[in-house]
C-alpha cells in the first residue's frame, strides 16, 4: 500500500536547513504550516481556521535548490507523501507527522520567480553531492548564468527569432 499524498498551498514557519548525510547527500528540513481560511460572509473578514503544522523533508538537489531558493514566510506549492517518524528519546516513545517532498516552488500569485537550470543539471545531471574536499560550490551560477545555453537544452531559444520552433520534448 502506498503512502497518501498531500497536494497543498502552505507557508514556510522557517529557513529551509541543509545538511550532509555521511554520504554526502545533500537533506534540507522544511517546516511548513497549512491553514485554512475563510471569509465570514456576515462580517466580510477573513477568519482563520485549523493550522497544520509539518515538517518537510527533501533530498539531493531538491534540496540544495529549495535551501538556495526559498525563506521563511513565503507561500509555496508543495506535493509530497505523509509518512509517520518515530524516534526514542529518553525512554520515551515520540512520534509525528511528517511531509517526504517530491516537489516544492514558490507561489507565483505572491511572488516573482526568475527560473534558471541550476549548475548541477548542466553538468550531466548529477547533483545532490557534497563538493569534492577542498572545492567550493561556485556562488551565483544558478542566479546569473553567462553565454549561451548549452546544445542540448531543450528548452533554448533563438535569440534571433526569440522563440524555437522545436517542442522541448
């Protein structure tokens, strides 16, 4: 059986944070609070209802880009499986809800996005990774990526045409 889904509109209650498995695979916790909010038709304001709050987990270069991409407060759409986590602590036995993300963006109806490819799927999409020891991530190549794009981008345009005739698929 598989896990339920959950497709929803939420707001960030904090700064997405990554972290390194021993891997070196790239995890970012995402705290995320759902509500549900109605307009009182007698009073014409708006009333909050329940709140639900969950922590998001993401992995690899979702993480990466989510961390690089999003901060507390912003409203995203987000799509992923509800799972329970169990731990220990203590002697005592805990347990939660919890979000495994398989996609997460911000929500254009409240803010401005300019999408860019980001370094890792230009380099023969493997991405996800820890930097090798000694090397640094380079600062900025996802915002502000100079020349053309690559051959193979399906996506590309024609800067001559200012469209491509290809479908990107």
């Amino acid at each position: 059986m598989s896990l339920p889904t959950l497709t929803g509109v939420g707001r960030l209650t904090g700064d997405p944070e990554l972290r390194f498995t021993q891997a070196g695979k790239a995890v970012a916790s995402i705290p995320l609070a759902f509500n549900s909010r109605r307009l009182n038709q007698q009073t014409q304001q708006w009333e909050d209802g329940d709140t639900f709050f969950i922590r998001g987990t993401v992995w690899e270069r979702l993480a990466e880009n989510a961390t690089e991409t999003l901060s507390k407060g912003m409203e995203v759409i987000v799509t992923g499986d509800l799972r329970t986590e169990r731990w220990e602590k203590d002697g005592q036995k805990h347990e939660r809800p919890a979000l495994l993300i398989r996609s997460i963006a911000p929500n254009l109806a409240y803010a401005v996005a300019q999408v860019s490819k980001d370094a890792a799927s230009q380099q023969n999409g493997q991405g996800g990774q820890r930097p090798a020891q000694g090397q640094q991530r380079p600062q900025g190549q996802t915002q502000n990526r100079q020349g053309p794009p690559p051959a193979d981008d399906p996506w590309a345009v024609d800067q001559a045409k200012g469209y491509s005739d290809e479908p990107p698929f």
